[in-house]
C-alpha cells in the first residue's frame, strides 16, 4: 500500500497482538524477554499493517531492529517516487515510537514480569 511519507501520522492504528517469542535474536545479547507486537489500521479503506519485535534491555522494552519491520506499507515521497529504503526505516521507526505500544500492548502482556524498571 502506497502512503505518503507526510501522511503516515494520520493513518490511525490499533494493537492487534503481542507476544512473547524467544526465538528472537537480539543483537549484543542481554535481553531477559523478547517477543512480537502487530498493529492494524486503515488508508483510505484499505488494510494496514505493521509489525516489529521488541525486548527488554536492561528493564526497557525496545524496538529490536528497524530494519526488519514488518509492513505492507511503502512510502511515497513528495515528487511521487517510493523513499529510499533506509530513509522509509527511519520514518517508520519514528511512527511506531510516537504510538503507546510500550505501555498498553507489550508492558500488560508482561504484567507481573520482574524484568522491567518501575515508571517514575
């Protein structure tokens, strides 16, 4: 699905499944829980989706590598060409930390885990 890279923020997403997997290799090792989150939306009636592997590091839940995640989407610069990979990385890597993956989908899954770091 071709989205503009300056509408990205506008397509609204909901969490559709998070889970633990630990066949997640994490790069420098070190984290205690590793899994999987999916998020759906729509673009102009059509499905979108995005999916990205996290871990806990030191007690923080993090995104494991923006160069793989998961998505149908492909993002449309101004002049109408698809960005560059890696710059459609970034901007996809920016977009999911503006969404509240952390707190409501990945941190309820772990509920009760003793790996993560209290809020302050």
């Amino acid at each position: 699905m071709r989205i503009p890279t300056e509408a990205l923020a506008e397509v609204e997403l909901r969490h559709l499944i998070s889970e633990k997997d630990t066949s997640i290799a994490v790069p420098g090792g070190g984290a205690t829980i590793t899994g999987i989150t999916e998020w759906v939306g729509d673009w102009h009636n059509q499905t979108v989706s995005i999916g990205w592997d996290w871990a806990v590091l030191d007690g923080v839940i993090v995104l494991v590598s923006p160069n793989e995640i998961r998505t149908n989407i492909q993002l449309i610069s101004r002049t109408g060409s698809s960005e560059p990979p890696a710059l459609a990385q970034i901007h996809l890597f920016h977009w999911i930390e503006s969404l509240p993956w952390r707190g409501g989908a990945v941190q309820d899954l772990l509920a009760g885990e003793r790996c993560l770091n209290k809020p302050r």
